[in-house]
C-alpha cells in the first residue's frame, strides 16, 4: 500500500459532545483520522465511524501519554498530527499544516493553540502556548507527566525546541464548558499527578504546599500577563494557584494515610513509566 501523506490522531472517552466538530476540522485535509478509544458508553463511535476515511480503534485507557502514543503507532501516514476530541483546527492552520509537510525537511512543527473559556479567548497567562503537535511518524513520542503530557522531537535539545517558530493559524482548544467543568477537571488531574507521583515515590514537600501556590498565581497573573483578558485572567490564575495546592496535598494524604489512590481517579489508570 502506497503510504499516505497525513493523518490524525484522536484519542476519545464518551466525546459525542465533541467529536464531531473534532473531525470535521481534521477530516478535509488529512488522509486518514485514527480515532482510538477507550471503552465510551455513549454515541463517540457511531458518530466517528460516520466520516469516511475514519478508522476506529479501542483499548484499555491507562494513561494519556500511553494512550496517545499508541494512537500514533496506529497511523499509517508519513506525517501526524495529533490533537484532542475538545480540539479544532482552524482553516489557516491547516493551510499552514499542508504547506509545511510539502516542503519542511525538519521532524516536527509547532503549533499554537488558543483556548476559549468564560466567555472569551484567553490570549495571555501561559494558555496560549505553542507545542509540537505535528510530527514525521518515528521522529516525536508523546512524554512529559500525566495528564500534562507533551511532544518531543526525537534528538532535539530544549533551545532548539524555543527557537522553533509556530506555523500559522490557532489549534482552537475548548477544554471547558463552564467554571465547574474547569473544577471537576483541576479535582480530576490533580488527581492524576498525586497519584503518579507517589507511584514513583516523590516525598511530600511542606515547602511546595506552601510556596508552589502563590508562585503560581504570581507567574501566570503577572509574570504572564493573564491580567490583560481582565476578571477571567485573575480567576483562571487563581484556579492554576489551587490545583498546585491540591497536587501537593493529594500527594501528602496518599503519603499520610497509606490511601491506594484519590477515589475519583479512574481504576484501569496506571503509574505511568518513566520510559514514557
């Protein structure tokens, strides 16, 4: 079979919320969307396999970065492109994307993205960031510490990384339908980080329970400017500074009470490995 140009990479649990709009922003300009799921109960994969040129798969959910790198082993096309179910590419970004496949000869490309939450894009504070999203099959794996995983380059050092410009056009992320929702997943990845991280006995540190959460709040209000998108800037800082405070003091009663892990962390996660 003659190998394809691109594909994209999705990995989904109950997203009929989102799906759809998902891969219509994919499913024009890419050869083939890997959908790869992990056990939805609810209409994700009538509404994905309703796309031609969708390939569904299904596997045990232990942890995003497992989970989307072998959403990457699934693909069969020379470049990858790899995004979320709550994720959209905008028409200028995929312009830029097929541009960039046709005549880069680099491994990978960066790319921003820009999330829409309480009502607006939110352009300051950290949240508009660039990252590689776009790969050459065989040169990036998906690494970093679960939930906040990330992609990179194979033999590529951490300035060239910074260097790297952005292709054009906006990843357009939303990751939240409301402030509650933003809650329920702070409560749900704090989870996820305190959980791993007494996996691999990292200690409890007072300092950081103390510390980490005002620092936070200072680098994305200030540091980062998140006061420029005005009251939801100050709240999604304070909300950052809180979900420091809850990895550490998840951290301290797993530690404390010898608890197995946080009740609402789903049973089939798993302590990620460090060759991950």
């Amino acid at each position: 079979m003659k190998q394809l140009k691109l594909s994209c990479a999705i990995i989904t649990f109950n997203e009929e919320k989102q799906i759809k709009d998902c891969i219509q922003s994919v499913h024009d300009f890419c050869d083939e969307v890997i959908v790869l799921d992990s056990h939805s109960t609810d209409r994700t994969k009538q509404i994905a396999e309703s796309f031609s040129g969708v390939r569904f798969f299904v596997h045990d959910f232990d942890g995003h970065v497992q989970q989307k790198n072998r959403a990457l082993d699934h693909c069969r096309g020379e470049w990858i492109l790899s995004i979320d179910a709550d994720e959209r590419v905008s028409p200028e970004l995929a312009a830029s994307i097929l541009k960039f496949i046709e005549t880069s000869p680099k491994k990978g490309a960066r790319i921003n993205r820009l999330t829409y939450h309480m009502g607006r894009f939110i352009r300051h504070g950290g949240w508009k960031n660039a990252r590689y999203r776009l790969i050459r099959k065989d040169q990036g794996r998906w690494g970093g510490e679960n939930p906040h995983d990330e992609i990179f380059i194979q033999d590529q050092s951490s300035w060239k990384k910074i260097l790297d410009r952005p292709l054009s056009g906006d990843l357009i992320h939303y990751s939240f339908t409301d402030l509650t929702h933003q809650i329920d997943t702070i409560n749900k990845f704090s989870s996820i980080v305190a959980f791993n991280r007494n996996g691999k006995n990292k200690k409890f540190s007072l300092l950081k329970l103390l510390f980490k959460p005002p620092v936070k709040f200072i680098e994305m209000y200030l540091v980062k400017m998140g006061f420029i998108d005005g009251l939801p800037g100050f709240i999604i800082a304070v909300s950052s500074a809180f979900s420091a405070f809850l990895k550490a003091a998840k951290l301290y009663e797993l530690q404390k009470t010898g608890l197995e892990r946080p009740s609402n962390l789903r049973k089939d996660y798993k302590i990620q490995d460090n060759s991950e």
